[in-house]
C-alpha cells in the first residue's frame, strides 16, 4: 500500500500530462506531494524525511518549471533526487560507518554485515545510475516519451531491482 501512496503523485503527474501539459501536471505534482506530506501528518502523525525532501526539491524544481515556463527543471527533479540518494548511502557507508538500507530494513530482514554492505552499495549505484538514465531519457527523447518513462520505466527498474535484492537476500540468508 506504501508504494501505491509513493507513486500518487507521478501517477496524478502522468494524466495530468495526458490530458493536458508538462506545466499542468507539474502544479498537480506540486499539490499532490504535499497533499501527501500533510495526509502523513494528520493520520501517521509523522512524515518521513525522505518525502519532505521530495517535497522540497519538488517546490523548488516544480516551482521554477512554471515560474520560467522551462521543463527542463522538473525534468532534472528524479535525477537530482536519486543522486542525493545515492551520494546519502555512500557517505553514511563510508564516512559514518552507518548502512542506510539496514536502518531502513533491518527489522524485517536478519542479514549478515557483509550482504548489508552488498546491498547498500548497489542501491547506489542502481539509483545513481537511475538518475542518469532519466537524464538520457529525457534530453534525447520527446517530452511525452519521458512522462512514460517516468512512470513505467522508472517504476518498472525500482521493482525489478526490489525483487533482485529479494532473491539476493534470500539466497544470502541461505548460506
């Protein structure tokens, strides 16, 4: 349900887009990310840092969309988004000595420090990687083809890679 309440946003982005224009379904986006940090406030009265700083870099990138009439910035906001990722799960790793994904996922799966490690690195690189390919996607193809993407293809990665470190995971707790 969590993952369906993650993508509300870019689903409402995406036929926005489709019944109108790149401006209108970034106000949507807009409205539809802060709908959700307030939903997250009134019923789990907390809201995640991850959502506020999606919230944020949104405002910014979203606002200056449709103050410049440049789609060009929201366009940048997944890559920008996921390098942040990928840059916090190096340096947490590396310069804190902390693994982010066992914060994020250690009550729910018992795994050995050197899988942890695994994983985190390559939830890096994944989502580094990720960033790149939305900016190829979106500077070497039609607007439309990268709303697409968007939703289905950078969707359709992120569970791919979720189910790969499944298999990965379960076949680590095997050994």
């Amino acid at each position: 349900m969590k993952f369906l309440f993650d993508l509300f946003p870019v689903i409402l982005f995406f036929i926005a887009y489709k019944f109108s224009n790149i401006y209108t379904a970034t106000l949507v986006v807009i409205a539809a990310t802060f709908f959700q940090v307030i939903y997250s406030k009134l019923i789990h009265k907390r809201v995640d840092k991850l959502l506020i700083f999606n919230a944020v870099l949104i405002s910014i990138l979203g606002g200056t969309t449709l103050w410049l009439h440049d789609a060009n910035f929201i366009k940048w906001k997944p890559s920008i988004l996921y390098w942040l990722l990928s840059g916090a799960l190096l340096f947490f790793q590396f310069f804190k000595k902390k693994n982010l994904v066992k914060n994020l996922m250690g009550q729910q799966i018992q795994l050995n420090e050197k899988t942890w490690n695994q994983i985190n690195m390559t939830s890096a690189v994944f989502f580094g990687g990720l960033g790149a390919l939305n900016l190829y996607v979106a500077f070497n193809f039609s607007e439309s083809t990268w709303v697409n993407f968007k939703l289905f293809g950078i969707t359709g990665l992120i569970i791919c890679y979720a189910i790969l470190i499944g298999v990965l995971a379960s076949r680590a707790n095997h050994k």
